[in-house]
C-alpha cells in the first residue's frame, strides 16, 4: 500500500491547487476580462454617448428657449393687436356717439319744420274756415236783413209817398260818386 499511497500522494502533489488554476478554473478571469471590456467599451463609447445626449439636451433647451422667445414676442404683438383694437372700439363708440347727436339734432330741426308747417297749415286752415264763417254768416245776415227789408217794403210800399221818397233816396245814392 505504501506505493498505491505514494502515487496518490503524488497525484495529490501534482493536483495542488496554485493560484493560476484558482484563476483559470474559476470564472474570477472571465469576470475580470468582462469587466475590463465593460471599462474599456464605456470609455470609448460612454463619452460620446453623453456628449450626443448633453447636445441633443442643449439643442432642446435652445429650441426651447426661442419657441419661448416666439411665444413671448408673439403675446406681446397680441397684446399691441388688442390695445390697438379696445382704442379702434372707443374710436368707433365716439364716432358712433358723434353722429348719432348729429341725427338725433337733425330729426329735431325736421321736427321743429314739420310742426312749424303744420302750424302754419292750421292756421291757413283755421283763417280759412273763419273767412267762410263770417261770409256765411255776412250771407245769412244780408239775407234776413233783405227779407226783414222786404217785408218792412212791402208794408211800406202799400204807402205811396213812401215809397216815391225811397226811390229818390236811392236814385240820389246812386247818382253820388262811389268811395271805392
């Protein structure tokens, strides 16, 4: 036994375990060779990567920035737009204000005229109606006054030198010049 002994004992010499096999046989190389490609990929490519990012974010804030810029510059037009619209509107409401005074002072002055010719209308009318008055009435009056006469003549003229001393009175009158 003693041979078989020394042959594994050798074997087990042989099988000693130094610190490459540790490293070959574990997967600590594989890990650290993994590793340093993970470092070595990350420094080539890592940096590039953040500046495209860093450049896509700064172009971003830029574009940003003048879309504010835009936006505050087109505010500020509507803002003008609308100062200029709100005096355009009082503008309007005044001239609006200022003819409808004209209208309202020329409706009155039509009006002043229509009643003035109205007015004058009812007085032609009123003068009008009297003068028909006062001749029917004068109409009326001479004609009772010719009957009142008539009738007084026709007593009178039953009187023979009454009615030969009118005659001559009325011949006389008539004889005289006229005053007209």
């Amino acid at each position: 036994m003693s041979a078989h002994t020394n042959q594994n004992t050798k074997a087990h010499t042989h099988h000693e375990t130094g610190p490459w096999q540790v490293l070959v046989e574990s997967n600590l190389v594989n890990v650290l060779i993994l590793a340093l490609a993970f470092v070595y990929l990350g420094n080539k490519f890592l940096p590039q990567i953040i500046n495209q990012r860093k450049n896509q974010i700064s172009k971003e804030l830029e574009d940003a920035k003048q879309a504010r810029l835009k936006a505050e510059e087109e505010l500020s037009t509507i803002k003008r737009k609308t100062e200029n619209i709100v005096s355009e509107i009082e503008e309007i409401k005044n001239e609006a204000k200022k003819t409808a005074k004209i209208i309202k002072n020329q409706i009155q002055e039509e009006t002043e005229k229509e009643l003035e010719q109205v007015n004058q209308k009812i007085k032609r009318e009123i003068n009008s109606n009297y003068e028909e008055t006062v001749q029917t009435i004068k109409k009326s009056a001479s004609d009772s006054a010719i009957k009142s006469a008539e009738e007084a003549l026709s007593k009178v003229v039953s009187n023979y030198e009454v009615q030969k001393k009118l005659m001559e009175d009325f011949v006389s009158e008539l004889n005289k010049p006229s005053k007209n």
